[in-house]
C-alpha cells in the first residue's frame, strides 16, 4: 500500500515536471534544444508509466 501511493506520487512529480519543463519552452522562458526538448518528453512519458504501475499495483487484488 505504501509502496504504491510512493509510485503514484513520484509519477505526479515527475509527469508535471515534465510537462513545466515543455511548457517553459513554449513560451520562451527556457531555450529549446534536442536536449530539453527530449529530456522533457521523457519525464513525462516515465512520470506516467510510473504512475500507471503504481495504480495498478494500488488496485490489484492481494494474494495472500
């Protein structure tokens, strides 16, 4: 249980990271290179596979 609100959160983090950090390129408030521009779209790509695994792994049923 606490291992995946852990996921759930640092995905959240991580996601809206990486959308401020896109988001910041799009208004000109930080430089666009490839760099940035893919380092961006991978946190938010991971933030959200991060959180996906961590709401399945909240959700799915105990085995014990």
């Amino acid at each position: 249980m606490m291992r995946s609100s852990k996921m759930m959160w640092g995905g959240a983090v991580m996601l809206f990271a990486g959308w401020a950090i896109v988001f910041a390129i799009v208004l000109d408030m930080l430089p666009a290179s490839y760099f940035l521009n893919f380092f961006g779209y991978g946190m938010s790509l991971v933030g959200l596979l991060v959180g996906l695994v961590g709401i399945l792994d909240h959700v799915r049923p105990r085995r014990d």
